[in-house]
C-alpha cells in the first residue's frame, strides 16, 4: 500500500507535477520565470548594499580634505552615512577599529570623535595590515 501519497507543486505557478519524481517546475517557461525572479531578487539586494556603499564613501572624500581629516560622528549620522555597511575592518594595536569604506578609511576615537583618511594613510598610520575581511557586514 502506498503512504505518503504527496502531490508536489511547481514553485512558479503552484500547478501539480506529474511524472518524473526529480521535476521541479512544470515546464521550461516555469523554471527560467523562477530562476529571473530569485535573481532580480538578489540583483536588487546586491545594488542596495552597493548604494550605501558608495553613497558612505562619497560622504567619507568629501570630509577628506586633510591627510587625517576629523568629524564626529553625529555630523557623519546627520549627513546620512550607514554606519552598519563598510568593505573592511582593520584594528590597531590599541584596539581601535578602523572602518573603511574602499580606499577611505574613518575611525571612531575618544567619545565622538571620527578620523577619516585614506586606506594607504590608515596602514602607514598603524604600521601593519593585518585586516579582516568583512564585507558588507549588515548588522
Ligand atoms: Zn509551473
């Protein structure tokens, strides 16, 4: 006797499979709209982080007029940088976190202060380039 008798669907158009048990769409048509949607999906994801991405790093040359330039953070937030979305972390022997941005790098220091400079100024600053890779970290 027959248990378990499961009707699957097609994940596009929610249509009965029928025949082979390895089918996942009912047709052609079915499988490439539902590969074109998770991929659009990912592709608007992908641009969003992308956005912020650029729009920190404008925001990070515009306040670069120094070699080391200073802002706080509260003028930063107010200017509109996503503190949550940079390209890489790096961490001095102090324990300071410098965040950067592509090739502009900032750094929270003493209460609100904020130290923005380009990534090549950051490693010649701290002497090392030890860095961790965390890209896009979303928290
Ligand atoms: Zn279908």
């Amino acid at each position: 006797m027959k248990k378990n008798l499961e009707t699957r669907c097609c994940p596009e158009c929610g249509e009965s499979l029928i025949g082979r048990s390895d089918k996942i769409y009912c047709t052609d048509h079915c499988r490439n709209q539902h590969n074109n949607k998770l991929n659009s999906d990912q592709n608007n994801m992908m641009r969003t982080i992308n956005n912020i991405l650029r729009k920190n790093r404008r925001l990070l040359d515009q306040l670069l007029v120094d070699e080391i330039s200073k802002s706080t953070k509260q003028n930063l937030a107010e200017l509109g940088l996503n503190f949550n979305y940079y390209t890489q972390t790096t961490i001095d022997r102090k324990g300071i976190v410098y965040y950067s941005c592509y090739d502009i790098a900032y750094a929270l220091v003493e209460r609100d202060m904020v130290l923005i400079m380009h990534r090549n100024s950051m490693i010649e600053r701290i002497g090392h380039k030890k860095t961790a890779t965390n890209l896009a970290l979303v928290s």
